[in-house]
C-alpha cells in the first residue's frame, strides 16, 4: 500500500503504549511544537500486545515520523525493528521508533542518553571516568542508567535490589564492570559509591518511601534520584541535609526526549526552569 502523506508539512508523531495515560510525553513534546510554532501533532495511543505490530504499520502508513514507546512494549519492539542501536541493543529495549520514508522501523533506546545528559545540565564539569556507582533498583531503567555509566568510563556499576536475581541478570547481560550488590549489604557498600542513584519507584507519590539508609555516603558523593514526582524527593531531602551533592528525575525524563523531538520535528527543542515546572504541574 502507498504511504498517505499528510498535507502543509504537517509532522506527525506520537507514543504507544497500554495503559497510555499516565504518559508525560505528549505533554513535553506538545509543548515543544507550540513553542517553536511546528506545525505538528504528537498523539498518545493506548496499543495493547496484539495490536502492536498492525499499530504500528498502520502509523507508518498514515505518514508518521515515528513513536515513543512504553509499557509494555519496549522489548518486543524490538522484534519489528529493520535495525536497532548498539544502546538499544545491550539494554534489550527501545523508547523510541524513527520511521524512515521507505517505511523502515529504526529503534533506539535514549533513556540512559537523558539519565547522564541530566546530570551534565546540573553539574557541567562531572567527570564519569574511573568513578565507582551503586543504582538502587535493577528494572529497565536502572539496565538503561548501567549501561549509559559504562558507556561513559565508569569504573564499577554496582546493583543493588530487592529481587536479587534480576540484579544477576544484569551483571550477566552488561559485563564484569557490572557486580551484584546484596540489598542487606548496600548500606555498607555505598562507603564506595561517588554515584548513588535511585532506579526503584520508591518515593514516587503514592509509593512507599525510599527505605535505605544513605547516611554513610562519602562527602563527596552525588544522589541522583530519577523520581520526579515529587519534584525534590525525601531521598534528596536527606542528601541534602548531609550536604551531598544531588541532582533530581525530572531532567532526565526531559532529556530523553530531546533526540527523537530533534529526529522528528527538525528543531533541539531547549530546557529551561519553564518546561521543568510546566511538566510536572
Ligand atoms: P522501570 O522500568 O522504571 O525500571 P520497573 O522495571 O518496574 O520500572 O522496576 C522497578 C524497580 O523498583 C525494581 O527494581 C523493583 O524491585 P523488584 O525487582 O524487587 O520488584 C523496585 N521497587 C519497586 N518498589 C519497591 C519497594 N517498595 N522496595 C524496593 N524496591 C522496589
């Protein structure tokens, strides 16, 4: 079947996913496109399992320039793509689809992209290299944070998490710079961490709080918390009252979005205290 094309260059893109809701994206993108008078749609899409493959040629076919995608399909996406980033690749899933005009589906995954670029927007001059990281949490975001801090020279990725053996499977998947740390013995082992970041849902609101201890962190460490509601969560409270350095989730959600918003729409959209409050509002 012929590709529609859509009429006055208008640019098309969107996110799929089951549930769809809660998803903060076609607010941030839709933002964006009003901001830089794009004539342009970003459109959520509630796609359930079966319909994934169909969802989706049926967008390319309507002349979509590609899609985010979330729960629960940022693995199996992987299985429609014609190719797939290396980052894609070693963290066995993709956020974000770019269609190309021949119809070919490219996968990427730029959440580990966010999660650094996030803390380079707050600390300009942090240095990666030779550092040592414990990531509470081993779901797809802490994967994606993992393989971004070896990606960046990172000398130990330590994991720490309730369910052990997920832990193990990243140690498995991403390599030797990657060690399982017991969640009984993170209290102790975070005396090594310069990093110590939050991957769990621990803190958001409606969820129980963070419950490890972080009081024995070197002075010189650096909290970075990727919940973003709350904004300033009790965990970077309590770093802040040791006087920790600490960055919060709410860049990093923004800063995933920025390449497929440049791919897209042909514009490096910029972030400012403005979109910050905007999003969470
Ligand atoms: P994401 O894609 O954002 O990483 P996820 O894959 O659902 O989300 O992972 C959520 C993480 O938060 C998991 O590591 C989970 O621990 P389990 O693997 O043991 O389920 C962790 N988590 C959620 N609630 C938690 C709690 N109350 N205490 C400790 N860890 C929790």
């Amino acid at each position: 079947m012929d590709k529609l094309t859509t009429e006055n260059n208008l640019y098309l893109a969107g996110v799929i996913g089951h549930p769809i809701s809660h998803s903060k994206s076609p607010k941030l993108h839709n933002y964006w496109l009003s901001k830089y008078e794009i004539n342009g749609f970003y459109i959520p899409f509630s796609v359930t399992t079966q319909k994934l493959q169909s969802s989706i040629e049926s967008l390319i076919d309507l002349g979509f320039k590609g899609v985010n995608v979330t729960i629960p399909h940022k693995t199996n996406v992987l299985s429609y793509a014609d190719s797939v980033t290396d980052r894609a690749a070693l963290i066995g899933a993709a956020n974000t689809l770019y269609f190309s005009k021949s119809g070919k589906i490219h996968a990427d995954n730029t959440d580990g992209y966010g999660f650094i670029q996030n803390i380079v927007d707050v600390i300009p001059d942090f240095e990666f290299y030779d550092k040592t990281a414990l990531i509470y949490g081993a779901g797809g975001s802490s994967r994606a944070i993992a393989s971004a801090l070896i990606s960046n020279g990172i000398k130990e990725v330590g994991i720490t998490n309730r369910t052990r053996a997920k832990s193990q499977i990243i140690s498995e998947n991403l390599g030797a710079k990657v060690i399982v740390v017991d969640w009984r013995s993170a209290p102790e082992m975070i005396t090594n961490a310069d990093i110590i970041i939050n991957a769990t849902s621990m803190g958001m609101l409606g969820q129980p709080d963070f419950s490890q201890p972080i009081s024995r962190a070197k002075k010189t460490a650096l909290v970075v918390d990727i919940v973003y509601n709350p904004m300033v969560t009790d965990l970077l409270k309590e770093a802040e009252r040791l006087k920790l350095k600490t960055v919060g989730g709410i860049g990093m959600l923004i800063n995933q979005a920025v390449p497929a918003f440049e791919h897209w729409f042909q514009k490096t959209p910029l972030i400012d205290e403005e979109i910050r409050r905007f999003i969470i509002e």
